[in-house]
C-alpha cells in the first residue's frame, strides 16, 4: 500500500506553518516533507514531529538565496564553500529530525556558463555531500525539474539523473522521481517507473495534478493506475504530496480536496 507524506510547504498553506504538523496528523498522514527548515530550530521540529506521531522524510539542503530567486549552488562554480557549509547544516538537521533524505536541488544554469565546469561542479558537489551524509545513513537525491516551472534549471530529465547516479557512483545518492515534473517533461510515467523503479535507484516519489500542479485527482495523469502500479512492483517508500490546494489558501482547502487520499490511507 503506498504511503503518502504530506508536503507542509504547499499543503495546508491556510494555517501557520508550525501548526501544519498537526493538520496534516489530522487528515491521517504519518509523514511530511517539506522545502527547507532552516528558519526553525531543529529542536522545535523534532518535538512537533513527535507531539503529532509524524515522521520527517524529505527536505532540502540550503538553496543559496531563495528569495533572490537563486535554486540550489550545486552546479555553481565558486560557490563549493558555501555549498559544503550549506550540506554539514542540512545534515545537523537530518540528524535531528531524524531524516533519512535530503535532496540537493543542482540549481539554475548561468547565462554563458561553461557546459563542462558546470557539470563537473555538480557532480563534484553530490559527491562530497554523499560522502558527508552516508556515515549517517542518510541519502543525498537529486531531482528533475520541469523547465516551465523553473527555466533553466540544470537537471530536467529521468535519464539525465540516472547517468548522473552513475557518474558520482556513491551508493547513498538517489533519484527524487517527481512524477508532475516528468510527466511534464517526458510524459510515459508508467514505462519510465517500470524502467527506473527496479534499479534500485530511486530514493523518493512525489506527486501533483498535471498542468495546473493541484490535487493528484484534477488533471491529465491517472494517478490511480500510478498508485497500483507502485504496489506491484513492490515500493515501500515515501510519496510526497508536493501539489497546491485547487482552492488556495482558503479555510480547510487541503482537507477538503483530500478526497482522493480516503482508499488509500
């Protein structure tokens, strides 16, 4: 039966983010994710994740300057030393919260920027992080990305992520399979989870309503048929609920579209 964690910096976005642990217990989820938790002291997440019985599964490593519209530094070169400052905070966190993953987002491509030292810079980078994190048990996962929703970003597609797998050759670090994104992107979900799926190399699932990124229910992909699929092959990870309520931010917005999560749970 797969298994769904709620992503808390888009869902419940009508209450304050702390209190969003408590939503999320309360529609029936077991665990969250969410983008980044830096702004809070680990010790205050930790007790929230235990008053609520959840379990953190997923969060990013710091994305360089968010609100500057910055999306990651691992393929930035220049930039390795705040990088690794940014991997040993994000594993201080992990270990905290008791996180098993941590995805590395690559960021986006400069303009004139040299193909190779771009490449060898991120591959670099996972490296070191998977290296940092693996005496944890922690794995390190990286994630295409659709180019509509973030142009430029370094990494778009499945089998680009897979090579790089390869190529960085450390056995903690994962793919994130977004499956919005792909379909997005590349479209035949199922062929691509019957190929990706058996490797052993994907770390984590997420999902969300293709175009308009909403309820996993509202949109082109038969997440149904998705869902069943994973539970023949066999997946006992993490699917995260990383989509935005089709009713916004108004009062009950993400228990009240939680309709399609009731055969599952």
């Amino acid at each position: 039966m797969p298994r769904f964690a709620a992503n808390l910096s888009m869902l419940y976005n009508d209450v304050d983010f702390l209190d969003r642990f408590a939503a999320a217990a309360r529609d029936g989820f077991q665990a969250v994710e969410y983008l980044f938790p830096y702004a809070y002291a680990p010790e205050q997440l930790a007790a929230l994740l235990k008053a609520n019985g959840l379990q953190q599964v997923l969060f990013n490593a710091p994305p360089g300057d968010w609100d500057a519209g910055e999306r990651g530094i691992a393929c930035l070169p220049g930039r390795e030393a705040e990088f690794r400052e940014g991997i040993a905070k994000a594993i201080l966190y992990a270990q905290a919260l008791g996180c098993p993953r941590i995805h590395v987002m690559a960021g986006l491509v400069p303009k004139d920027a040299d193909a190779a030292a771009v490449h060898a810079t991120y591959v670099a980078n996972l490296r070191y992080a998977a290296r940092q994190a693996a005496p944890h048990g922690i794995q390190i996962l990286l994630e295409p990305i659709n180019g509509r929703d973030m142009p430029c970003f370094f990494l778009s597609r499945q089998d680009q992520a897979h090579a790089l797998v390869a190529e960085v050759a450390e056995p903690n670090v994962k793919v994130q399979m977004d499956l919005y994104h792909c379909q997005i992107v590349e479209g035949d979900l199922a062929m691509k989870i019957r190929q990706y799926l058996p490797t052993g190399n994907v770390g984590h699932f997420q999902i969300a309503g293709v175009p308009e990124r909403h309820e996993p229910d509202v949109g082109e992909i038969n997440h149904t048929y998705l869902f069943q699929l994973l539970d023949s092959m066999g997946w006992d990870g993490w699917i995260g609920c990383e989509y935005k309520p089709a009713r916004g931010a108004a009062p009950h917005a993400t228990s009240d579209g939680l309709g399609w999560l009731k055969t599952w749970l």
